[in-house]
C-alpha cells in the first residue's frame, strides 16, 4: 500500500531529505529524545487524540469554516478565492491548534510549565491560553519591537497569566526572542516544556506541530469538496516559520493541487530589507535544524524584516525547504505595501480584517486570481487583525481600496 507524505516523512531522525534533524547541545539531548518518544505514543492513543478533539470542537470552536470571497473574486473578475477561516478560532489564530496539543504532552511528560517564543504575539497568546486552560504556568519571550508594534497581544498574554520577558538584544525581533526563550529553558529542562511555535526547531516539533495544525487541511479539504465539488486548483498561505502553512498543505500534499509559500519581501529584495529565505536563503543550520537560512557575509542569521511580526524570521520549516527542492512547493514573495492593500481590500471588500501575515497570502491570491483567470484558490487566512489596526492606522494611515 502506498504511503502518504505524512506517513514517510520526517525519518527516525526527523529529516525531510536533507532538512531537520536535530543540532542540539548534549544537555539536551536526552530531554529532546523523551519528547520524542512521548510524542510517538500519544499520535497513536485514541485517549490522547479524543481528548484533543473534544477540547477542539468544545474550547476552541473547529472545526473553521470555508468562505467564498465573492465580492473581492468578482471585484478582481478572474479565479475565485475562498478562505479557510482560521481568524474565527479561539483567540484569532490558527496557533491554539498546536499550542493546546502541546500543553496536553507537558501534562503527559509531568512538567508544570511552558516557554515559548513569540514574533506577531499569537503564538504567545495561544500558548497562554493553553495554559489558563489546562493549569500551567506561562513564560514567552518576545522581542522589544515586538512588544511595542503588538501591545494588544502582550496585554492579553498578562492578561491570561503569563509572564512576558522582552528580547533586548539584537533586533529585538522573532529570532532574539527564540536564542532568549532557549537559553532560559535549558535552565528549567526538569519542569517546563519548550513549545516551539511553527514547525521549526529540532525534531520532533517539525513533525509534532504539523501534525497538530494538520486539522486545517483536512477540514478544508473535505469542506472545498462539499462546496465546489472538486479540489481548488491552488492552495495559499504565508510562510514565516510556515505553521499555518504546513496545516493546510497537509491536507492537499498528495493530491494535484498547486501550493504556494507566500513569503515576505519586505522593502525589497535587498539583503536585510526582507525575510523571504526560501526565495532567497541557502542551507544552514539554525535554532538546532537544518535548512534554508538567510545568511550575512560572515555566514550567520542576516537581519531580516517584514511589516508582520509573526514573518520576519531568517529560516523556513525543514519541510518547507524539503518540498521547495522536490518541486510539490512554488514560492511567491509580496511587498510590506502590497500587503497593506490587501489589507485593506479585504476588510472593505468582505468586511474581515485580516492579520498582516495572513494579509500576505491575500495579496497573492489576488494576483494570481488575475493569472488564472478562472478556477479556484483556497487561502489560510490564519489569524484577524486586530493585533495590527493600531499599528496600520498610525503608520499608513486610512486607505480607501477600488479595484
């Protein structure tokens, strides 16, 4: 019987080909492979996987609906686009799907805490939330920028009982905030659980937070078939670190379907001005996995931007880079002002405010909508943007979008 991606990859030691794997100190060594281990067990307990379908249906309100876009479509007069709503989860973003499925596997390895990382603030948020939920303390470490470019996810953190530690070094961005939350769960390996917040990081988080966001593109998949009757002839969604878009590729990966990683260019295709790594990168390690890496002349992390906080991150997923080198994986990069307009549109074309790293996958889709000219293109629209409005208005002010 033919196996499926999901089933063949990662290997035993979590490579897709040459990416992953597991660069780590031997301090953690031993932890990272009881993660591992955990992990194996509890994707085939039907105890484990219940208990997460419950909290899904009952807690966060999956599954998310399929939406046709039909105003912005017609607007643009060429392929029709729809939208997997992942702004409607609980919390506004697709990270509750991995972040409360990681809370349930530091229940089950005994720890009493989680750390993680944050760049938009909605994987901080979720984790929080994960947390308040399941009685665990809190710790997420974001970047000073950040902090200042996305208050009102830092007020909800403290809110839901976190502590917030800013990154003060460096950037004081996305990657600051992963070296800071790192070295301070090494200190704390006996009683918290690092809960990566995208699928990159040593293995297993890779596999364990595709596996986890999974669910966005299986419900869509089968929610596309019982609209359209057939499957769309292209699947989007914005790549940072690429959770969101692992989720909903994982549902169409063996079928004919295009998929497009839809990265942030930023001002410019100028090293530093951008962090589009799978457009730009070559292979490095980062974080403790190997991939592709946006590097500077002297071969280490090059600064990146991008107007969304949850993007500007100088590695992709090891799958990512994996399906990129295949050829199953074609990428896109749009501009910080492409991504405004889509903003916008979308909220006055269709009355939904998307979050400026789902914005991304707008403005693509919208440009590829024009392309092709008929058929059909499915986005995640994987989290809302009331995190951004403050932080648009101020910068760009109000605009007014005729297409």
């Amino acid at each position: 019987m033919k196996r499926s991606h999901l089933q063949k990859f990662p290997d035993d030691n979590g490579y897709f080909g040459k990416f992953g794997g597991a660069y780590i100190p031997d301090l953690l060594q031993k932890e990272f492979e009881k993660i591992a281990k955990t992990y194996e067990k509890l994707r085939y307990s039907h105890e484990f996987l219940s208990e997460l379908k419950r909290i899904r249906k009952h807690y966060q309100g999956r599954p998310t609906p399929v939406y046709h876009a039909k105003r912005l479509s017609d607007a643009l007069d060429g392929a029709q686009i729809y939208l997997k709503r992942e702004d409607l989860n609980h919390m506004g973003a697709h990270k509750l799907n991995h972040c409360i499925a990681e809370a349930l596997l530091a229940k089950n390895l005994g720890k009493k805490k989680l750390i993680a990382e944050t760049g938009a603030g909605q994987h901080g948020v979720a984790l929080a939330t994960a947390a308040a939920f399941l009685g665990l303390e809190c710790e997420i470490h974001m970047g000073e920028v950040d902090i200042k470019k996305e208050h009102p996810n830092v007020v909800r953190m403290k809110i839901l009982g976190a502590e917030v530690v800013p990154a003060t070094h460096g950037l004081k961005t996305l990657k600051e905030a992963v070296d800071s939350a790192f070295e301070s769960y090494v200190k704390q390996l006996d009683t918290a659980l690092y809960a990566i917040g995208s699928v990159v990081g040593p293995h297993p988080f890779p596999m364990m937070v595709r596996d986890f966001q999974s669910v966005v593109g299986f419900e869509a998949k089968e929610q596309f078939l019982e609209m359209v009757g057939f499957l769309p002839d292209s699947v989007v969604a914005c790549v940072g670190g690429g959770s969101n878009a692992m989720g909903i590729f994982s549902g169409f990966i063996d079928d004919e379907v295009d998929l497009w990683a839809v990265e942030p260019l930023g001002k410019g295709a100028k090293l530093g001005e951008h962090a589009a790594t799978l457009s730009y990168g070559e292979e490095g390690v980062i974080h403790g996995f190997n991939s592709y890496l946006l590097k500077d002349e002297t071969g280490e992390p090059a600064p990146v931007h991008s107007i969304a906080s949850g993007l500007d991150y100088p590695g992709v997923g090891p799958e990512h880079a994996y399906l990129k080198d295949i050829g199953r994986l074609q990428t896109a990069a749009i501009t910080d002002d492409e991504t405004i307009d889509a903003f916008y549109a979308l909220s006055q074309y269709e009355g939904i405010i998307p979050a400026l790293e789902s914005a991304h996958a707008v403005a693509y889709a919208m440009k590829l909508a024009k392309e092709m000219k008929k058929g059909t293109i499915l986005v995640n629209l994987s989290g809302r943007g009331d995190k951004d409005i403050d932080y648009v208005v101020e910068t760009f002010g109000i605009k007014n979008i005729t297409l």
